[in-house]
C-alpha cells in the first residue's frame, strides 16, 4: 500500500494505492493521527479508487476509530 498526503484549501487530501491491508491501515492510521493532532486539521478526504484490493474489515474498523476519536469530515472516494 502507499499513500500519498496531499494539503490544501484547509482540507488533507490522502490518494491510497495497492492493497488496503492490516499492516498499511497501521501506518496510515499512525500518520494520519499524528499529522491531525499537530496541524488540528478536521476535513479530510481519503481517495481509494487507485486500490485494487482493500480488506474491508480493517478498512472499516480504521473509519470507525477515526470517528470516536476525532469525529472530523471524512470522505471516502
């Protein structure tokens, strides 16, 4: 998996490429988590569409622990 993060316009853009699987989820989740407590950033858009396999359990877990945790705006594309 690779993720490219992208800021602008007050939002964080995030294109992911490859597979979405647990070990990938962990580094996203690790830098994503730490780039919003640094920069408080709340709109952020995740784009999956360049991904040819995603392990949707893990997908959706990481969706869900982003909401209890930051309840920011999330989109997925």
């Amino acid at each position: 998996m690779r993720a490219e993060f992208e800021f602008s316009k007050n939002t964080l853009y995030i294109n992911i490429e490859g597979t979405i699987d647990k070990t990938g989820i962990k580094k996203l989740k690790k830098r994503l988590y730490y780039i919003i407590e640094e920069y408080h950033i709340c709109d952020i858009v995740i784009n999956i569409e360049s991904c040819h396999e995603v392990d949707k359990d893990v997908f959706y877990n990481f969706l869900d622990d982003y909401d209890i945790r930051y309840g920011g705006n999330l989109v997925v594309t």
